[in-house]
C-alpha cells in the first residue's frame, strides 16, 4: 500500500513555492540543503491532516472544564459504538489558549508502520471528491453527495475502500477508476448505489460510515454544536490576538462561515456589535445560523463587497454598509488568498496565475480596512497560505503605504516568526507570526516532538497585527 503522496501541484506551482523557501534573503541565513529540505518537508507535510484536532469551546455558555467532561461523554458512546469498541477519548487542555481543546490524531495507520493497527486495502472500492476525501482525513464520515463513483452492485452494509479523486477527473455515476487517486480508510455503505446516483430524489445523509479511517479522529457530526465548535488552531489564535473588549464595534470584512466572527462576539461577551461582511448570500445565510447556534445576539451579517465599504459620505450614520470613514474599533481582515497552508490538501489544480491572482484583490481591502478603522485603533491581517506574496509582502507594502500603521507585538505568539525575503527587518519579523507545519516535522515526515506539539503541527497560517496611529 502506498503512503498519502506530496500535495500533487502543477510544475509551474511548486517552481513558484520553491523560489519562495529558497529566496536569497533564505539562503543567505540558511544553507541551501537546509532550505531544500523544509520546502520538501511542506510538500509532505500538506497532504497529511494536523496531529490534533482543535475544538473551541464556547466558555461564555458554559466553563471549559464542564465542556471538556461533556464532549468527552459524547466521544466515549460514539467510540463504544464503533467496531474498536474504545471507551475513553483523549481530551488536552492548551497551556496557552484558555477556550481550546485537543484531541490527538492516530495516524497514519499504515501496514508497515509499527505500532499502530494497519488499514488493509479492499477489492470493492468507492470514489470521493478531493474536498470530501480531505473532509474524512480528518475525521469526517463520507456523505452521499461526495460519492463519484462506487461498486455496480453496492447495497447497504457493504464493506468498501474509500479512495479519494486527486484530480477531479472520475466520472460521476462510474462503477470504478484508475486515474489518480489516494487511499483514506475502509467504510460501511449506508445506502444502496441505485440511491445515490438516481435522478430523481438522490439520498441524503452520510452514505459510508468510515470504522477503519487511515488517520483515526472522532466524528464531530451532531457533537454538542453549540459548545464545540471545529476550528483550525492559528483560526483561533486570531481572535486572540484582535482583543476584542466588550462594547466595541468590531467589522469581520471576509467573514463566512462565521467561526471567527461567532470568537470574537464570544470573546466580547456577546456585549457590543460584530458586524460581518461576505460577498455570497448563502454564506451570509452561514454566518447566521452559527451565531443563532452559538446564541450570539451581536452578530450582524450583511451581504457586501467590502472592497466597497467605505462611504462616499462621511456624515452617513448607517446600520448596514457602506460605513463612515473610522467607524470601527478594531478589524479582522482574514483574507481571500490561495489557501496553500490547507490541510490535508493531496492535490491542487491551480495554475500559476490563479496563486499570485490574490494580492490585487487583498490591497483594496487593505484599504478599505484602514480607511474604516478608528485612530488608535487594532487591525489584524490573517491569511491561510505560505507564499510570501501574500503574507510579509503585503506586510511591507502596508507599511509603506499608510504610515499611519504600525506593528503590534501578538498575543499569544504560539507560532514562528516571519519569513525572510521580503525586506523587512528583524525587529518586524518578530512581531509577525507564522504557522509553519514543516518546522515541526521530523525527516520520516512523521510529527516530531514539541513543548506543545499542537502548535507546529497546524494548517500553514499567517497573522500580522497593526495599530493605526
């Protein structure tokens, strides 16, 4: 059986990222092999999902220990109920972030790796798009609109492989596929193959239920939803680091699905306004069920371009955007971008110019997001890639554009500091913060060993924080 592949990138793309880690500013710090070896590490690193999963637990409904004890009842039925028959999930405090808990991953569970119980591969095979394989890396069972492809004859009951398409390219409704994919685990078919393919009324709802996934993580589908919420651990950090106190007015400009909007309204006490812009109608829809979940009463949702949020009329006192120039006390930018620093993500299809199509796109909201800040105010810029274009470029070409900005210190700073390369000094590098999954993986591509090793083994992240003078 194979090991999960390097992320798959088209040549231009991975020429891209390597001159990215092995700029001069790098390899003027760093030897060339050094270099070498942590962008390889990134290249395996990204296919794999972290080694824990991170819950935010909503402490402004109820105290984290009771969340803890809670959420591990409900794991230890749903490890009862499997075919492991395990009776007590593994649930860690963070020494640092007081609203988040962790739970270990097991995995990868491959035949030749010791000490853990192989997943053997089977003759009956179901096809799965790469967002719904990735989905089940992580935990997740396989829902019927993620099916491709599956047996002719699958009914319920069946024992299967789940193999996930890299490239989007089976056929939906096909009855095998050669082309390139990846093992995640073996399941059990909920539904008969004539349900999930029919043209009338397809079926709804999971459609196998994983027992033997390739990496072992419980299944958070209908798992206490007002008071653990499945965030990525830097997407909490973010929060943190914008400080929001009550009574502010807070704009969250790209905010669906809302996870980081319903924080910061948490990290409030629910007391002020956190208004949240997205340019989609159904994820302003999102944005709003998550804050009802989490019975959030200062999350107000508009559907708007904020590239376009500024008012023309600065006298303009308005419930809904646009809004007056210095209307908000602190604002999250968590950008649009590539999203490189996903995982686990086995393939990309993107070209070059889709990857360096994001930055144009983050300066406009870069402008809108200062001219909407108040004096004195806290904005922080947040992305989910690597690349250097879009995270300390951007930081350099703020600062050189509005002098009114300057670096903050970020608390809690769990990450690394900035990457080399794009002029900006050390001192300025320190006050930035890096998610780098490649620096905490050993040379098996295995995750080494850290004080809290949670904190390097994450989604690829990047946060600057400014104050507007």
């Amino acid at each position: 059986m194979s090991i999960l592949p390097r992320i798959s990138l088209k040549p231009e793309v991975t020429d891209f990222l390597k001159s990215v880690f092995l700029n001069k500013e790098v390899l003027a710090a760093v030897s060339h092999q050094e270099a070498e070896c942590r962008f390889q590490k990134l290249l395996s690193c990204l296919s794999h999902p972290p080694s824990y999963t991170c819950v935010r637990a909503s402490t402004h409904l109820a105290p984290l220990e009771e969340i803890r004890l809670k959420l591990g009842e409900e794991l230890n039925k749903q490890m009862l109920n499997s075919s492991k028959g395990e009776v007590s999930a593994q649930i860690l405090l963070h020494p640092q972030i007081p609203d988040v808990l962790l739970l270990p991953v097991d995995g990868p569970r491959y035949v030749r790796n010791a000490g853990t119980t192989p997943v053997k591969q089977l003759s009956s095979e179901v096809v799965v798009g790469a967002q719904c394989g990735s989905a089940v890396l992580r935990g997740a069972h396989v829902f019927v609109p993620g099916i491709v492809a599956s047996p002719k004859y699958m009914k319920a009951g069946d024992v299967v492989s789940v193999f996930s398409d890299l490239e989007g390219k089976c056929t939906r409704g096909a009855t095998s596929f050669q082309g390139k994919r990846v093992f995640v685990g073996n399941g059990v078919a909920e539904v008969d193959r004539s349900s999930i393919f029919c043209t009338d009324e397809p079926a709804k709802g999971i459609g196998v239920r994983m027992v033997e996934p390739l990496y072992q993580s419980p299944s958070f589908d209908g798992v206490l939803p007002s008071l653990a919420f499945l965030q990525n651990l830097p997407s909490v950090v973010v929060g943190h680091v914008l400080g929001p106190r009550p009574g502010e007015r807070i704009l969250d400009m790209c905010a669906a699905p809302g996870g980081k909007t319903c924080h910061i309204a948490a990290l409030m006490g629910d007391q002020g306004e956190v208004v949240a812009l997205d340019r989609i109608r159904n994820k302003i829809d999102r944005i709003r069920q998550n804050a009802q979940m989490l019975r959030l009463l200062s999350i107000k949702a508009f559907c708007f371009n904020s590239t376009k949020a500024v008012s023309s009329d600065p006298t303009q006192e308005a419930e809904g955007p646009p809004f007056p120039p210095e209307s908000f006390d602190r604002v999250l930018l968590d950008a649009p971008c590539s999203g490189l620093g996903q995982r686990p993500n086995m393939g990309c299809t993107w070209g070059l110019k889709e990857i360096c199509s994001y930055q144009p796109l983050q300066r406009k909201l870069f402008h809108a997001a200062v001219r909407l800040l108040k004096k004195g105010g806290i904005l922080v810029y947040s992305t989910c890639t690597v690349t250097l274009a879009e995270n300390e470029e951007q930081v350099a070409w703020a600062l050189d554009t509005f002098p009114c900005l300057t670096l903050q210190p970020q608390e809690p700073h769990i990450g690394t500091e900035g990457m080399l390369g794009a002029g900006l000094s050390p001192e300025q590098l320190r006050l930035l913060q890096r998610f780098s999954p490649e620096l905490s993986w050993d040379q098996t591509g295995t995750a080494a060993p850290l004080p809290c090793r949670a904190d390097g083994d994450t989604i690829g992240f990047f946060i600057a924080k400014f104050l507007k003078n």
